[in-house]
C-alpha cells in the first residue's frame, strides 16, 4: 500500500472519531444524572460489650452512614420545573433517615429544595427545583441507618431515565484541568514528531516499504492510545461538576 494513503486514511479515522465525539457531546438535549457514594460514620460488630448503646438525636441505632447523592442536568438543553413528569426522588431501601438532609446547591438561582419521609423500612427525599441549566444541580447528605442501596426514580420530559453514573467521587478540577492538558500536548507533540522523522529525516527514503508500514502503523497507535487516554480521562473524571468538589 502506497504509504502516503496509508498515512492519509489513519488521519482520516483519527478525524472522524474527534468530530463525532464532538458532535456528540454538543447536540441539543436534556440529561438528567445522578451518583452517590455512601461511607460508615460510627457501627455495632459482634465483638461490641452488649453494654456499649449508640444513639443519634435520643434514637437508639446499630450503625451510622453518611450517604451524598448528586443530581445534576449533564445535557445542554435547560430542564425547567414543567419539564419533570414524574418527581424524582431517592429511594433508601432497609434504612431510616436519621435528621433533615443537607443540600448543597451550585446556585441559588435554581431554587433546589428537598423534601424527606420515612415510613417502615424505606425511606424518601423528594427533590424540587425551578430549573436547571447545563451542569446545575446539587448534593444532598443524608445521616441514616442500614447500609442501604440507593436509588433514584422520576422521570424527565423527552429522557429516557435518569442516568446513573456509579461511583460519586467529587471532582478536582485543577489536577485534572492541567493533567489533560499535559495528556493532550503530549499527544500531538508526538505526532508532529513521528510526521516529522516519517517524511524527512529518517522515513520514506531510508526505509524498506514494510519496515515503513509498521513503523507508521506503531506511531499512529501510540498516538491513538495516547489521545484515547486523554478523552477517557475526560469522560470518567469530568463526569461531575467542578462545585460538586465542596462536598468531598
């Protein structure tokens, strides 16, 4: 194969594969999402002396958590009030809310408000809001007993659910601002470099055609991998909101 076509296709593919990532992530929609982390506070084993009792607020508990559950609209299109069919609401089966939950909101513009009940052996927190631009949203903390497993119901206009992204680990934005952009420089240094060594100093007229083929096929890869490492990064790191890091 003629190494300048080869060369030309793989920029191609490499071109495509950024220009639909792009036009992905910038299409018009509404992308409500949601994640919590939830972390032992205080607990009763059965090594604990029978005299040793727990109580939190005069209740008696076997054990303590701290749950933080982040809603927030990853999409570019404005979810407003009227938008919500079905209120969303976090469901924590085989646990009950021990005080009223904490609500850290991004702005208090958008009017985020919670509303919580318990009644046998789950409980609820109802979440309000008058809308939500791109990225808005909030945490909400809440003190309970049971490990319980959270989830989250409701339903938004023109969404499919509520998407949950797994794990809530707040982000850090500076690290991972400065760490991509090392990620992305280093990637394209690299592939002007390897363009450079290809085609002048030590490429097309010094090396046999199958040595070339591989040659550019090893660089191309490295550059790929390196530039998958980087938008992957961002995917899983920027997958929350840089004020979601106040409730880390």
């Amino acid at each position: 194969m003629n190494p300048e076509l080869l060369t030309t296709i793989i920029l191609a593919i490499v071109g495509w594969v950024i220009a639909g990532f792009l036009a992905l992530k910038f299409v018009k929609k509404r992308k409500p999402v949601w994640a919590y982390r939830t972390i032992p506070i205080l607990g009763i084993h059965s090594k604990t002396p029978p005299e040793l009792k727990l109580f939190f607020n005069d209740k008696a508990v076997d054990d303590v958590y701290r749950t933080l559950v982040i809603f927030f609209n990853a999409g570019n299109q404005t979810i407003e009030a009227s938008d919500v069919r079905k209120q969303v609401t976090l469901v924590f089966d085989n646990a009950k809310i021990l005080c009223e939950p904490k609500l850290n909101a991004n702005d208090t513009a958008i009017e985020f408000s919670t509303e919580w009940s318990t009644s046998g052996e789950y409980s609820e927190v109802r979440l309000n809001f008058k809308c939500l631009d791109h990225n808005d949203g909030a945490v909400i903390e809440v003190i309970h007993d049971g490990k319980s497993k959270v989830s989250c119901d409701g339903r938004i206009k023109e969404t499919r659910e509520i998407a949950f992204l797994g794990d809530f680990t707040p982000s850090f934005p500076k690290q991972f601002q400065y760490g991509l952009i090392v990620n992305f420089v280093a990637a394209f240094l690299f592939l002007g470099m390897s363009l450079l060594w290809l085609f002048t100093v030590g490429g097309i007229k010094r090396m046999p055609e199958p040595s070339y083929l591989l040659g550019t096929v090893l660089f191309f890869g490295i550059f790929g991998y390196m530039l998958w490492a980087s938008i992957r990064a961002l995917l899983r790191r920027g997958r929350f909101p840089t004020w979601s890091a106040i409730s880390k």
